[in-house]
DNA sequence: GTGGGTTATAAGTGAAATACGTAAGTTATA
DNA sequence: TATAACTTACGTATTTCACTTATAACCCAC
C-alpha cells in the first residue's frame, strides 16, 4: 500500500515542526516537504503534487483561501485541509467554496488529524466537531433568512394575475399569454396594470424583480 | 425544578407508545398528551402549550413542516424537534426554515432522543449525527454553487453596452437612458439589439435576467 | 501607414408590442 | 341583494422591435 504524500504550508517554523512531530509516527503517511508562503508551495509542488496539502489561512505573501483555489484547479488529485487558528464562518465558508475538503481548528488533537486526512484522501470531507456546529450555525441561519428576505407579507394578486404575471416574467409576450391562456390581448394588459397598480410598480422591469423575488418565476 | 412538557404528534399509536415508553422513566419530563392529526394537535395545545413539541413529518390531514411554521409564531415558547423517517434534504431544511429546532431520524437512540429534547428545551439546537452529516454536504454543495452560478464565463459586452444594459434593467425606459447619456434614442435601440444579438438572447425578460444574474443589477 | 476589426454613434421604416383610461359582465360575500 | 372584487375587453397614443445602412474613432497588425 502506497502512503499518503502530504505537504506542509505554514508561516511558523514552529508550528510545522509541530505538525511533523504528530504525524511522523504514522507509517501511512510520508511528508512530502513544507512551505513558509504561497509563492514557496506553488514552487515546490510544481515537482510533486501531495495527496493532502495541510493549509494554513494567513501566510505572508497570500492566504490559503486563495492557494486552495489555485491548487483545486491546477492539481484537481490534491486534497486540501485547512487547518487555522481562524475560526469564523466566513472562513470557513470561502475555503469550502474554493474546493477545500476539511477544515480543523489548531487546537485539534493528533487523532482528529489523523482522521481528516485519511477521510478527505478518500475523498471525503472532514470538518471537526467545533466547525461542524458553526456550519450547522449557518445552516440554520441561512434557512430561516430564506423565509425572512423573499416576502414581506403576502401576496396580494389574485390567480388569474398570479398566472398572467408567471408566464409574462418566463419571458412570453403578451399575445402568446394571450394565446395559451384563450383570451384577449387586451386582458392580459388589463390584468398587468392591475398587477402595477396593486403593486405600486412603476416598470415592466420592476414587475419582473417582483415575480423573482417572490419566487413566481426562477432567475 | 420543573419537568419539562413534552407533547408527542404521530400518526401512528405504534410509534407514540414506543416513544412514550422510551420517556416514561425519565423523571424530569412529562408527557403532556399526544395527537395523531394537526386538528386534533392544535385543538390539544391550545389548552396547554408544552415547552418540546415532538412532530413526524406525514400526517394524515397536514404534515409536520406546516405545522411547525404556525406553532413557531402561535407558540414561540413551543420548541419543536422532528421526529421523522424521511432524512432528505428538503425535509430538514424546510423543517429548519419552518422553525424546527432539532431534527432526529426514527432510528434514533433513547439516549440521542432524551439529548435532543433537553438540547432544545435549553435553547440549542440538536441534530443528529446522521442529519448534521446531510445538512454539512448541503452546505458544502450551497458554498460551491456559490461561485458557478453567478457567471458562467465573462460578461462579453463593451463599456458602453453594459451601462446602456445596467440603465435598462434598472427599469429607464429607451428615451430616459437616451436622455442621460445624451445619446439619440436610436443608439439606445442599436446597443440593445446588439446586446441581445451577442447573448443571443430572445426577450426583454431574458435581458434582466441576464443583468441580475451577472450582478450587472440588483434584484 | 494602410487596411481590417471593434466600438460608439445615428437613422429609416413598417410591424409589433405596450401603456393607459374606460367599462361591461361575472362572482363572491357580507 | 347590494357591494366589492375579479375577469374580461376595447380605443388610442406611445414605444419598442427587427433589420438595414452608415460614419467617425480607435487600435492593432502587417
């Protein structure tokens, strides 16, 4: 069995000897080499990509939200890890979103990192329980201002307009409302200005931001 | 110190029993009473709300989601935790969204079922494992959609096509943007129709949904 | 430095679409 | 049954669309 190539990159001496220290009693892993700074870990993984690249967040020259980026585009084969002091959602977030596969907070134990690498080099991912619930945080938060945002208050236009308004922002023209729904061009205008009316809309354009908003219509 | 009230509603006498002998001995709840429909649900709290309101999702008459929505505004001192076999996405994220608080599958251990209860009665969360393992993908899927959504390659538009487009979808009619760029009415129209050639596309509609999905505008 | 591509400007023209005020017939509902 | 709400419709004025043509400015390459 192959072992797990991993490459440190940390700006502190001490904190990546530390790293080395814990994991260099697993068989299955072999370090693979360090860096102090994005510019030092592009230069040597350019030889040999690792499995697991172990990112630090705030490094001198750049930040490892912007190495995981460039690393999940140019060595899709490499798995990242982050591994901060930074524990706020927004980190989080933006290293999830640039293709990281597992987040730890420094303060974590040799056998949780353990654990992480193994599940992300299987393609899994790895978040620690501390970061698990400040995701979950978000989670939740994100559900509940989903209901919060689209609709301040109900809306007032009846299902005849609600129809009219759905098939006018999917993009047909009136005569074609006109035509699927078997009714009089003039109609379907009628029931438009009623919509701006009730709505206060002062254009078509703002009509349409409605239906979106109000999820009549998909973006 | 006072036990904390619980009130169980599942369509299925089989499932509340069982749940009802899983809580029985723990002597610092109660089981204020139990419901097999949202009628009878609502008729029952009304007399007395209970402090953890455990739901399943199917219902006969409504379903846990709705009922969970009306109870987090009629109720908010009713905290609700989800009893459900259903673990789809959909269902825990409406479920939260709805004003849920904890999210169990019927699987669930006695143990995980007491934590969750007094979880929530303490004002937290509680997810279990295997519902936190759903939700945290979800997040991960969300954080990556983030970024392909918004713009599928480069805006191929000039300087000028894009603040005519901006002006339009901001809701000016032709001659308003004519009127502030000080440009003939004519030129608005020959922009917009080379816009609408470029991105081939086919309404007026389509154009604003372009803007607002490129950040051009604000919804 | 001349030709070619891109951009910004403008106009003609007929057809198509829309805005807006008004109004009649139909349901709900109080 | 009276009143409000809803759906339907038209006339006229305005606006936009679709397609074509045209000119000046600019940049870039050969």
């Amino acid at each position: 069995m192959s072992k797990i190539r991993i490459f440190l990159v940390d700006d502190h001496q001490l904190v990546r000897d530390g790293i080395k220290a814990l994991l260099i009693s697993s068989d299955d892993l072999i370090i693979l080499g360090e860096a102090s700074s994005g510019k030092e870990c592009f230069e040597k993984i350019a030889i040999e990509p690792p499995d697991v690249l172990i990112l630090d967040i705030s490094l001198p020259d750049t930040n490892g939200i912007e190495i995981t980026k460039r690393v999940s585009v140019d060595y899709p084969q490499t798995r990242v890890l982050i591994l901060s002091m930074y524990t706020n959602e927004d980190f989080i977030f933006n290293s999830v979103k640039a293709g990281a596969r597992g987040y730890l907070p420094k303060n974590t134990s040799r056998e949780e990192l353990l654990s992480a690498i193994h599940a992300i080099y299987n393609g899994d991912e790895f978040f620690s329980d501390s970061i698990s619930r400040i995701m979950l945080k978000s989670y939740v938060r994100k559900a509940k201002e989903d209901d919060l945002l689209p609709q301040r208050g109900p809306i007032p236009l009846t299902t005849r307009e609600i129809e009219i308004l759905k098939l006018f922002a999917e993009g047909y023209i009136n005569k074609e409302i006109s035509d699927q729904l078997d009714i009089s061009i003039r109609t379907v205008e009628t029931h438009k200005n009623h919509i701006m009316k009730k709505l206060e809309l002062k254009s078509t354009v703002e009509l349409i931001k409605y239906a979106i908003r109000n999820k009549i219509v998909e973006l």
